[in-house]
C-alpha cells in the first residue's frame, strides 16, 4: 500500500515500513511531542535530592570529604572541609528545602511546651481583635518583624 499524500506535494515524505508515511522534518509549526512529563522529573529530581541530604549536611558539619584530584596519570584521593561560605551554602539549602525559611512555624511543628495555657489565652485574645483582613494583614506583619529581631538577637 502505497503512503497517502492529500493532495501536498510527496517529496518530503518517508515510507515506513508499517505502509504509513511521516513528513521528512516533522510538520511546519509542529514542535513535536510533551518528552517526559513534568511531574517525572520534578518526582525524580526529589528522590536524587533526599538521597544527597547527607552529603549536605556534611558540607554544613565541616566534615572532611573525599575529594579525587587527577596529577598526571596518578590519580590522588584526599579529605578536604568546606569553606565557611560553603558551608553557609548548604546550611541555607536545608533549610530552604527543608521549610523551615517560612515565617513561622506552623502550630503543629511547634513543640508542645511552648503552647501554654497562657499562650493560647494570648493568641485567642488576638484573633477577637481582628475586625477584617487588613487588621490580620498588619498583626502578621508585626509578629514576623518580631520573630526575625528575635533570631537575629536584638
């Protein structure tokens, strides 16, 4: 069976072997298919990530790591520590990856003996204040300013 034409011109078509035919090049505009789906690699990307925490968390230790250094045909391995900025770098990405660059903590990451019965009295006492979203808007605002002199230390 020869390949159908609809009318074109059939130079730019190539015979498969099933009896089909596929345009030499692809179609015009047509940038092909989707690959892999975004939500493969993004997953993939996730597990070689959890799989190397260790490796960060050696990195923000300052503990020695193995490091080849090729001289030649001779082929050195030595142990080297990071840099202070280094391991500033990875101390930084734990903590990003790891959520904790939020603002706060959410109630239940925080530890149980922070929440006092006072705590709690304070907190409730705060949200009957709010009268609309601005309000809250501003209070959040505040506490976050507060926690970040306060991490600070000052």
């Amino acid at each position: 069976m020869a390949p159908k034409n609809n009318g074109g011109n059939n130079g730019g078509m190539v015979a498969q072997e099933h009896g089909g035919a596929l345009k030499s090049g692809g179609t015009p505009g047509n940038k092909g298919g989707t690959g892999r789906p975004p939500s493969a690699i993004r997953e993939h990307c996730r597990g070689s990530f959890a799989e190397r925490v260790a490796i960060l968390e050696a990195i923000a230790d300052g503990e020695p790591l193995p490091m080849t250094k090729i001289d030649g045909d001779e082929t050195i391995t030595i142990q080297v520590s990071a840099a202070i900025r280094e391991r500033t770098q990875a101390i930084d990405m734990l903590g990003k990856y790891g959520g904790v660059d939020k603002l706060a903590l959410t109630v239940d990451e925080q530890p149980e003996d922070e929440m006092t019965p006072e705590r709690r009295l304070a907190i409730w006492e705060a949200i009957k204040r709010i009268k609309n979203v601005e309000e809250l808007e501003k209070m959040m605002v505040n506490a976050a300013k507060k926690q970040a002199a306060t991490q600070q230390g000052g």
